[in-house]
C-alpha cells in the first residue's frame, strides 16, 4: 500500500526521483514497468503496471459502446505512456501531462493505496487549503463505516 506524502524534484529532463518510502513498496511488491496517465491533465497517476493491467481487465470485460469507458480510455490513452524505471530508482512523466499539469522542480508524490499521485507542490497546497473537510465529509465517512 501507498500512503503519505513524499515531497521530491522533477529533475530539467522530466525524471521523477521515486521517494525512497514508495521505492521499498515497489521493489518489494512490483516490477520496473508503470503507466502514467491521468484523467483531466491536473495531476499524473503513476500505476504500477500490474495494478493497471487490473482496471483494464476490468474495462475489458464492458461494452465497447459503454459511453463512460470510451471516455475514461480516450482520457488515460491522451495522457498516459508506458513507462520503465531507470537503473536510479527515476521515472519519465510524458511531456504532454508534465506540460499540462505544470510537473516540475517541487513536487507532491502521495499514495493513494495502490498507485501513486503526482503534482506540483503548490498547487496541491492550494486545493488542500481551499477545499476544507467538512462535516458532509465526515459523516460520508461514517455512512462508509470510516
């Protein structure tokens, strides 16, 4: 499982230095080939191949002309490559969502239990700050038996 934050840098070619605290989880848990993609271009979801190779079984398994999984495809295939960790422990984000979701110098890499979440650092402070727990949250969690 991923959790926490683990503030890191996007080095001047775009090579995400894997935190050491989600590198032990990887290594221990899964091989050197992710997919990193996202679905509106804000942050990068880097999945670990064997966890997206889930969701596409599961996508698999829907009509062609589900509406809802055209869309989610479209999204994820735009932004998303295959991509292989480096002999240093360093992931390439595509170009297109670095661009995009303004992917360099501090980043914010949070687990989100089976893949990890990339985005620029401020930014992400901002939505933390601005969008407040509330109490329809809490009690959204309590109804979930959180």
């Amino acid at each position: 499982m991923f959790r926490g934050n683990h503030p890191t840098r996007i080095d001047e070619k775009g090579r995400l230095k894997v935190p050491a605290e989600f590198k032990r989880v990887l290594d221990e848990k899964y091989g050197q080939q992710f997919y990193i993609t996202s679905f509106d271009g804000k942050v990068a979801h880097v999945y670990p191949f064997e966890e997206w190779e889930r969701i596409e079984q599961k996508l698999a398994g829907l009509s062609t002309f589900n509406p809802t999984k055209k869309k989610f495809l479209d999204r994820t295939n735009y932004w998303g490559q295959q991509i292989e960790m480096d002999a240093q422990g360093r992931l390439l984000i595509p170009q297109l969502l670095r661009e995009s979701a303004q992917i360099k110098g501090e980043v914010a890499v949070t687990g989100q239990l089976t893949y990890l979440v990339v985005r620029n650092l401020e930014q992400y402070r901002r939505e933390i700050e601005e969008d407040k727990f509330t109490p329809e949250d809490e009690k959204t969690l309590d109804e979930l038996g959180i």
